[in-house]
C-alpha cells in the first residue's frame, strides 16, 4: 500500500494530527495511514475516530464521510541509544475519505 500518505503520530497535541489529516485531504491525497509507536498508539486511534466523527472544528474540513479500512498490529525491532534492539508496539490506521472536501469560509 504505498500509494497511502504516511502520517506518524508522535507526542503533538491531536488537534496537530487532526490538521495534517485535514491539509493531506484537502491536498488530493484520500487515502492516507497513521503509524504510531508504542505510547502515542492511544493518539492514533484517538486520531482516527476524531476525522471519523468529524468532530470539532478542524476535523469539519475533512470529506463527507471518512472510513476506516483497515488496522494493522505488530511489532518493530528499534534501536535503543545504547546500541541494543528493543522490540516496540505499532499500530498502522489506514483511513479514506469519500466525497467532497468543503470549501473554506476564508476564500
């Protein structure tokens, strides 16, 4: 699926993720995954299910309808400072969005 728009979810406020989701879509891209590591996955879901809602401010930028397609849990070996690999959590969200975006009220 590498035709997807990557968008990994760190320690940002939501509201940040929310609006990278936002300017992905309203840039053409519909079809876009969240990738999170071990602490920031309650972000991701949180992420997902605002655009999903379409709840808040932000997020009424988004298309008519979102879906969510497809979840995806694992794990990844990461290298630690110290040199040793570490085994963390990953979630990958895969979301779309159908229908129109809606013009902005500032045009």
């Amino acid at each position: 699926m590498s035709d997807r728009r990557t968008i990994f979810i760190g320690k940002k406020p939501l509201h940040a993720y929310v609006r990278a989701v936002v300017m992905a879509m309203e840039a053409g891209d519909r079809a876009i995954q969240l990738v999170a590591r071990g602490a920031t996955i309650s972000r991701a879901v949180d992420v997902a299910e605002i655009c999903r809602r379409r709840n808040g401010h932000i997020a009424q930028g988004l298309p008519e309808t979102i879906h969510i397609q497809h979840l995806e849990c694992g794990s990844e070996e990461m290298p630690t400072e110290s040199g040793t690999m570490r085994t963390v959590s990953v979630l990958r969200i895969d979301i779309d969005g159908v229908g129109d975006v809606p013009q902005s009220e500032e045009e």
